[in-house]
C-alpha cells in the first residue's frame, strides 16, 4: 500500500494534469491521507498535507472550519503560484496590493478567459 505522502504526491501529479486546477470530494482527499473517517483531527491533516505538497484549496471553509465534513462535499485543488490561474485564485482569495494590480492586468489584456474562469470557480459574479 502507498504512504500517504505517496498518495498526496499522486494526487497533486493528477492536478498538474488536468492544467492545475480541479476538482475533487472530501472523500478521495480522506483517502489519500488513509483516513476512515472525516473529523476535525483528519481534516486537518489534510489540511497539511496538501500544503506541503504545494497543493492551494477552496472553498476554503470546507476544509477549514467545516462541522460536518462529508466525503461527497467538493473543493478545487491547484497547484500554488504555477500558473496564471493559481495567481488569480490566490489574488481572489487573499486581496492584497500586489493581487490587485494582478487581477487588474488580467483585466486589461487577452487573460479575459482566466479570469472568467476563476470568477466561475470561486462563485464570484462580475
């Protein structure tokens, strides 16, 4: 049987292949962590494990603060800083300055499609 970093490695491969952003339920991220169950403890160890395999998560709050986490619930993974639509996921989900001025280039040149993209991800309209 995999380790679990075996597993979170595979996991995060699979996400590069699918362009970097994708999405995936509660369930198969329990299980590459070889977990049983979903609770606060496991996911926090997904939690984690997906950071230190530089996998960025969201909706956040699914993973973060979720009562009741349930296997079938889904959240996108993608790879932190590797493409421009990691750079505007993370530019939306943490405003800064620096994401601002991001987003704002994305805004004024043939980046339309991305930012479209990560709008429809995150359930932001505009």
């Amino acid at each position: 049987m995999a380790s679990k970093a075996t597993k979170m490695a595979a996991l995060g491969e699979w996400v590069d292949e699918q362009g970097g952003v994708e999405a995936v339920d509660l369930g198969k991220l329990r299980d590459a962590v070889d977990s049983e169950k979903l609770g606060k403890l496991v996911m926090q160890r997904i939690q984690r494990e997906l950071s230190s395999h530089g996998l960025g998560y969201f909706p956040r709050d699914l993973i973060d603060a979720n009562p009741t986490p349930r296997q079938d619930q889904v959240v996108r993974l993608y790879r932190k800083g590797s493409s421009a639509a990691a750079r505007a996921i993370e530019a939306v989900l943490d405003p800064s300055e620096p994401g601002d001025r991001y987003l704002s280039e994305l805004g004024s040149n043939d980046a339309q499609d991305i930012l479209a993209r990560v709008r429809e991800l995150v359930a932001i309209d505009g």
